[in-house]
C-alpha cells in the first residue's frame, strides 16, 4: 500500500494541466452502452474509477480498449450479461449508473447496490422510481436492484431532491424509451450538461441541461461518436487552493470560470486574489494574500460544492478568527477534521456545523486519509505544515486525481510517494 510524504514549507509556481472530468466521465462511459457503434472518448483521466468502470463495462460484454493519452473506446454491441455484480460495484458507487442504460437497452438489470466512499448513505431511491415512472417493474432481491421494462415509456417525474446520480440515470433511460420524457427538479452540475452533450452526439435529443427541467425525446436507436470530456472543476479547485495555501503563484486551466463561481466567490472573500483569463480558460492565484475567516456552506450547483469544502477548510486552519462551514449534502462530511486536528488544527463540530480556530501553523504527523476529498485535503495540510507529513490510504486519492503529487511537485512541492511499509502484507 502506498502513502505521500510531504515536507511543507515550499511555495507553489507554475501551471497546472487539469485533467478530465472523473464525474462527467464515468456517466458518459454508461451511456455509451445506449449506442449501437463505437464510442471514442477523448480527455479520459487515468484514475482509479475509472479502471472500475472499464471493469464493469467489459463484465457486461462490451469491448473496451484505452488507447493511451486519454482516450478510450467502448462497443458494446456485444453486451449480453446485464448485471453488475457486487465484487465490482462495491468499489464505486458510480457504477449504479449501467442501471438504466441496461435496462434501456437489455430489457432488463440486475446490479448490485453500490459502495464507494464512506462519507454518507446517499439512498438510490430516487433513481429507481424515476425508472418507474417510465414504466420500469422494479424490485430488490439479496442485495441487488433487478428491473425489468419490455421498453420504457416517456413520463413525468418531479425528484424530491436533486440529485445528480438520479437525473444522469432517468436521462440516460430516457432517450431510448417511446415518447418524451419530463424531469422536473432536476441537478444542474456541469457536468449534467456534459452528459446530455455526449447523448446528443449519439443521436439523442436532450434539451434543458443545466436547469431545474429537462425533456428528453426518446429515440429508437442511437449511434456511435467521439466525445471530449470536460475538464475537471473538482480538480482545478484543489489546486487553486493548495496555490493560495502556499502563498504561490498556481494557474490552472483548461477551466471555465462559471464551474466553480460559488467557490471563487469564497475564496475572494477569503482574502484570496485571482484573475480569470476567459479567453485562455484559465484561472490564477496570486500573491499578496491576506487570509480571512469565511462561512461556507455546501448545497448544489451553482451553490458551494461539497467536494471542495475540505480543502478549502485547510486554508481557514491557519486563518486568524473563526470560520463556520455547514455541510448539508453528506453526513460523514467531515471525516478529514480529526486528521486535521493531529496537523495542530483546532477544529470542533457541532452536528453539521464545524467551527474552524485559525492557528498560526500545523506541524507534521502520520495521518490517514478516509475518503476522496478528505485524502487531499490532508496532503494540501502537508504543503504548510511544519516538518514531515504522512498520508497513509493515498488509495482514495488515485480514485479522482490523476498523478496529483506529480503535479504538485512540478509545481515546487517538496512530496514523493513511496511504499508504506507498516501497512504492506507480511511476506
């Protein structure tokens, strides 16, 4: 098992090469399944999800090969085992996502209820009635989802909540079943819009991506295509941080700056300077910084994003007064505050309220990473504190941030990543 040692103390300066998006990625690698023909995605991240999902596509019997430099290629013309089983899902909980392309297209799914990070329940409830309200005969037996629809028919569903998973899912049915289809509170991520994108260029016919209501004319076939992802917004803003933490000087890109409004609105209130190169799509950090305390709290786009509110809580540990964060998506959110209070944070939560104390410096300690988010923001701690940092279960980083401490290192970071031998199988 590996883990990233860090010594704190460098600056940050450089540019950042963002990656594909790991959250547009995997949607659209289940919707190729919908295609009758060769999908070339370009801009595929080589991260850990990513290999699980090509896992679980070649599983059902579809032919994927990664050309290298980001791309991949997928046909499943030759899908004839829709189920994804427990081995596979139980790693990523994206893989619930083949639900309603199989059923789409199979007739029928059986796929295991998901995993993946242990950060909250996240209930799949809303996907599956979405599926029923297009006509889908739905049931759980021994800790798999089995649906079945001869063909699902286009309907209307209002989703309770907003979900991401469940909009992408009920889109992605949607444009194989007989008729138009209404969404209604639908999520509004980028990467939503992504996703309807790539069903358009298949042949599909998606409008209102992006907003609360989305209508998907359903069509008999849909065809083959190459896709470029989106670039990664989650990724980006890691960055920017760590730039920020470091007092550095840190541009990322490709990034279009109205991805991540609400989190640059938060760290210019944080005393945090940037500027935006629409034109270039790329967006900078930069001295002077004079950091100040800030009340965050995460919702769905275009409100503060979840999967930043980590790293950014980094920065306000070592900001003088006291900042207020209100995690209202995840109610494990917070799994990275104990490991953060070992570095010397003073952090104490309330429910899901956390109180931040700003303090003058971390130092060094051994410290374990417990999920996607929370590993980086314990690595982005390192880059501050004082003396040596080890991360150990960097496992979870490689699930969503593709060659994160090399990229750090090209920056200036003084990281490496190594065997970690208290944690490796006896011999």
């Amino acid at each position: 098992m590996d883990r990233i040692v860090v010594n704190g103390g460098r600056r940050l300066k450089g540019r950042v090469q963002i990656s594909g998006s790991k959250n547009a990625t995997l949607p659209i690698m289940a919707a190729a399944i919908l295609a009758k023909g060769r999908v070339r995605l370009d801009n595929v991240p080589n991260i850990r999800d990513i290999k699980s999902m090509v896992a679980v596509l070649r599983t059902l019997g579809a032919n994927v090969v990664n050309g290298g430099r980001g791309t991949v290629t997928i046909s499943t013309r030759r899908i004839n085992k829709p189920e994804a089983h427990y081995e596979l899902v139980k790693t990523m909980r994206a893989s619930i996502l083949v639900l309603g392309p199989l059923l789409a297209t199979q007739g029928v799914a059986r796929v295991s209820l998901p995993g993946g990070c242990a950060i909250g329940t996240r209930p799949i409830d809303i996907h599956l009635k979405g599926l029923e309200a297009l006509g889908a005969d739905i049931r759980i037996e021994e800790g798999y989802v089995i649906a079945e629809a001869e063909r699902l028919k286009g309907g209307n569903y209002k989703m309770p909540f907003a979900s991401v998973g469940a909009t992408e899912n009920i889109m992605m049915a949607a444009s194989l079943a007989d008729g138009t289809t209404i969404l209604e509170n639908c999520a509004k991520e980028p990467e939503i819009t992504d996703l309807a994108n790539f069903i358009n260029e298949i042949g599909g016919e998606v409008n209102g991506a992006g907003t609360e209501r989305i209508e998907i004319v359903g069509k008999d076939k849909l065809y083959g295509a190459s896709y470029s992802i989106m670039p990664d917004r989650i990724e980006a803003g890691t960055f920017l941080v760590a730039g920020a933490l470091t007092r550095g000087d840190v541009t990322v890109g490709p990034m279009r700056a109205e991805w991540l409004q609400s989190f640059l609105d938060k760290l210019s209130e944080a005393g945090v300077n940037f500027e935006i190169n629409d034109e270039n799509e790329t967006i900078r950090v930069f001295p002077p910084y004079e950091f100040k305390p800030v009340t965050v709290k995460t919702d769905v786009f275009p409100f503060f994003p979840t999967d930043l509110q980590a790293q950014l809580m980094t920065l306000s540990a070592i900001t003088e007064g006291e900042s207020t964060y209100h995690e209202t998506i995840f109610e494990n959110r917070f799994m990275h505050v104990a490991e953060l209070c070992r570095l010397g944070a003073d952090i104490k939560i309330d429910g899901s309220i956390a109180r931040v104390k700003g303090v003058k410096e971390l130092s060094g300690a051994e410290v374990m990473a417990s999920d996607l988010r929370a590993s980086a923001a314990l690595v982005l701690a390192g880059l501050i504190a004082k003396g040596r940092t080890v991360v150990r279960r960097v496992y979870h980083i490689d699930r969503g941030y593709e060659r994160f401490e090399e990229k750090l290192a090209k920056l200036g970071a003084n990281i490496i990543r190594d065997r970690d031998a208290a944690n490796s199988p006896k011999k």
